[in-house]
C-alpha cells in the first residue's frame, strides 16, 4: 500500500486550453491509478511547456508512483528551480528519497517543507523514521512521539517508535510499546521483528534469531529481518549465512548504513578488501557520523601500510568516540609507523588512562554488587 499522499499541484491560470485539457487528463489518469498513462500524457505536456513546474511536479508523481525514484527525483528538482515558493514539492521530493531508500537526502526535503507548513504530521512521521534508518535515534523519537501523540492508533507509527526505542537502548520503553503492539496483533511480522531487535540488545541471540525468522516467514521481503539474522549470524561466526542474509538486506534496502556496514566486516573478515571497502565507504557517506566504519577503514589502510588515510579515518573517529580504546591504540600504532613519537606516546599513554578508568569502574561496579556485613 502507497504510505502517503503525493501533492498534485492545480493548473496554471495561464494554460492554453489544450494544455489545461492535457493537465486535466494527467490529473484524472493519476487519480484512476494508471500512472503510465499519466507519465505519457504529461510527457506530451512537457513538450509544448517545458519549463511549467506544475507539469513537473506531476510527472515525477507518475514516476514516484511506478517506482522510478530516480527519474522522480531528478523532476522534482527540475520544478524546484523553476519555482522554489512551490514548497509541497519538498513533500514530494522527501517522499521519494524515503522510498528510494535514500534517507539522508530525504531528512533536508522534510525538513524543507516542515518550514512552510509545520503542522503537517505525514512529513513529521517519515522524517521521523527517516532519522531511524539514520541512526540518529534523539531527534527521531522526538518526532515519532510527537506523531504519535496525535495518531495513537498507526501502528506503523507505534512499531516505529518502539524501533528507535530499542535501536537507543531504552528497551523498557521498547517494550511498553511492544505489549501494545500485541494487545491489537500479536503475531505480526512487525511484532516478531521488535521482538528480535529487543532480544538482541538484551544479548539473547538465540530468541533473537528465531524472532527474525519468524518475521520473515510472515514476510519474506522484511530488509530489517534479513539484515537482523545477518548481525546475529555474523557475531556467531556462521559466515556464509551471515553474507546471504545481509546481501538480501541490502538488495531490498540498499541505503541501510547498519547493513552496508555489517557487510563490509564481514567482507573483510573473509579476505574480500576491495568489496570490503566499497561497503564500508557506502556506510560512511550515509551515516558520516560513524566512528566503527572510520575505524574499520582504518584498520584496512593500516595493514596496507598507507598510513596517512588511516590516521585521517582515526583522528576523525577519535573526535567522534574519545573513549573508544581500540581506534586511539590503532591511532597511536600508526602514528608509530610514521615516526611521530611524541603524538605516538601520547595515544599510547591516553589508552592507558581509559584502560585504568575502566577497571576501576568495573571494580566499583562489582563493590556494589557484594553485600555488606
């Protein structure tokens, strides 16, 4: 089912008459769902006015509606140059990202529209879920319990939400949301799917895994159920299983930066550097923010001896995950190789400090645990 209403924008005042009939008959071949003969009859248009942002616009409705995302998308942005104050196209355009898989691209067109009319809740919900495939688990919960205030009763909201809930680690309000995920349907493949997310945070890898197949049975083109077994079965060493179910992630949602990660661990686990790198590049252009693909990359550079591009990756990791011990020992190792003993001796020295702090953390953790006398 179509997750939204596209915006087909009105005519101009100053159509010619055959022009009006076209956009007329476009119009009526959209709103009977024959979005072929739409796309033509507003080709047809496009060829006596190119330069009309609503004929645009409506085209790449056509297109958005066939799955022609890219065609869709570059149509959008033709009309937006034409005429930026036709702010609904951003919906549009947001729309198209988000079903091309392309979230980081669909948050700025979201965003976009949400200035000039922010009380739209459709655009709140997929920026929402946008931010989720993001990783950028704060803002989208902001967005997704705003939402959901107002539409208590989506579930696609509500399984949303107890996602972002789960991905953040805050899984006993995951799990408030789960209950009443199961209160309306029990065995959905949407509830097996959060199932799994919380067992798997929950380091229950076994339930975690039957939760995921369970999922898929009930629906066998679910990315996140694929992409959940290739994690499980990636960290239980089963490399061959891990690599189907990731591959099938990424070809049903190819803009997963979790997955395109995943993938190339598991790559170079396995000796593929070149495929390896390629994922792991494609994870940090759709998450920048991600100091374990900086740091995988790094790791790659390092044993290739091209020292330079590993101490970029880690230095840009190191301002991202200061605490991380592995990324500033690597930091510390490369700076090694290059001869930069001072720089060196200080990564060295700060692994140390966070090695002493994290046993004396884990000291006082088990003090407490001890009952007094």
């Amino acid at each position: 089912m179509w997750p939204h209403k596209l915006w087909v924008l009105p005519l101009a005042a100053c159509a010619i008459a055959a022009a009006t009939g076209l956009l007329d008959s476009g119009r009526q071949a959209l709103e009977r769902g024959d979005f072929p003969k739409a796309e033509l009859i507003y080709r047809q248009y496009l060829r006596q006015s190119p330069r009309s942002a609503e004929g645009l616009s409506n085209l790449a409705a056509a297109l958005a509606r066939q799955g022609k995302y890219a065609e869709a998308i570059a149509d959008y942005r033709k009309a937006l140059e034409i005429d930026p104050a036709l702010t609904r196209i951003y919906f549009n355009l947001g729309v198209a990202f988000f079903l091309a898989g392309n979230f980081s691209e669909a948050v700025p067109a979201f965003e976009r529209f949400l200035t000039s009319e922010p009380g739209a809740l459709r655009a709140h919900q997929l920026l929402g879920l946008s931010l989720v495939e993001l990783g950028d688990f704060s803002r989208a919960i902001s967005e997704l319990e705003a939402a959901a205030a107002k539409q208590p009763s989506d579930a696609f909201l509500v399984f949303a939400l107890a996602s972002a809930h789960s991905r953040a680690g805050d899984l006993h309000r995951a799990g408030q949301l789960l209950e009443e995920m199961e209160r309306h349907s029990a065995s959905s493949a949407q509830v097996h799917l959060l199932r799994g997310f919380i067992r798997e945070r929950e380091e229950q890898f076994t339930e975690a895994e039957q939760e995921f197949q369970q999922a898929l049975q009930l629906d066998p083109r679910s990315a996140a159920a694929h992409a959940g077994l290739g994690r499980i079965y990636y960290r239980a060493n089963r490399d061959p299983d891990a690599l189907s179910h990731l591959e099938q992630a990424l070809a049903l949602a190819p803009q997963d930066p979790v997955a395109n990660l995943q993938l190339g661990l598991l790559l170079d686990r396995n000796g593929q550097t070149g495929r390896a790198r390629e994922y792991l590049n494609k994870a940090l252009d759709l998450r920048p923010a991600n100091p374990e693909a900086l740091y995988s990359l790094a790791k790659i550079e390092f044993r290739e001896k091209t020292w330079t591009v590993a101490v970029s990756h880690l230095e840009a990791a190191v301002k991202l995950a200061p605490d991380r011990e592995p990324i500033r020992l690597l930091l510390a190792r490369a700076y090694e190789a290059m001869g930069q003993t001072a720089r060196a001796k200080q990564e060295f020295e700060e692994v140390r400090r966070l090695q002493k702090a994290r046993v004396e953390t884990y000291q006082k953790q088990l003090e407490s645990e001890i009952p007094k006398p």
